[in-house]
C-alpha cells in the first residue's frame, strides 16, 4: 500500500454536502489524549468518522491507514518515499 493518492486538502464547511462528510473517515496517527479531545470538539462542526492510532505511522504500521482518504500525522511520525510512491 502506499499513501501517494492522499491529497492535502482544505476544508470549507459550506462546500461539503452531508454524503461527503458522513463518508469522510480520517486516520490520526501519534495521538495524544489532549490531540483526540481537540480534534473530537472541533469534529462536532463537520461530523467526520475519526479514528485514532497511538502508534506512529511508519513502514511497519502503514497497512492501519488502508481505507481511509485522509491521514493526519505528527512531527514524530516517519513517512519514507517509499511509502508516498
């Protein structure tokens, strides 16, 4: 599996329709508790099937992100060219 389809992309709450939000499913990896507790406060204005990993994304833990269009990491998470080709 590799991550090179995943767009970065912004968000703007008026050009979503509710079919593309209830669909949405975005993947956190690295996630502390106060990390899940903002993004879970700030999901209550789009709705967003959030799914939470403590683990950091690299190599070995990049089939848990199969499935999602979206993926959100941190600083200490360690994304490889091989894994965006």
């Amino acid at each position: 599996m590799n991550i090179k389809s995943l767009k970065i992309i912004k968000v703007y709450p008026l050009l979503i329709s509710i079919k593309m939000i209830k669909e949405m499913k975005v993947a956190f990896f690295s996630t502390q508790k106060y990390d899940r507790e903002f993004f879970l406060r700030e999901n209550d204005k789009f709705g967003f099937n959030l799914v939470f990993h403590e683990s950091h994304l690299k190599e070995e833990t990049l089939g848990l992100a199969a499935g999602f269009k979206v993926i959100c990491v941190f600083v200490n998470d360690c994304i490889t060219e091989n894994m965006l080709i």
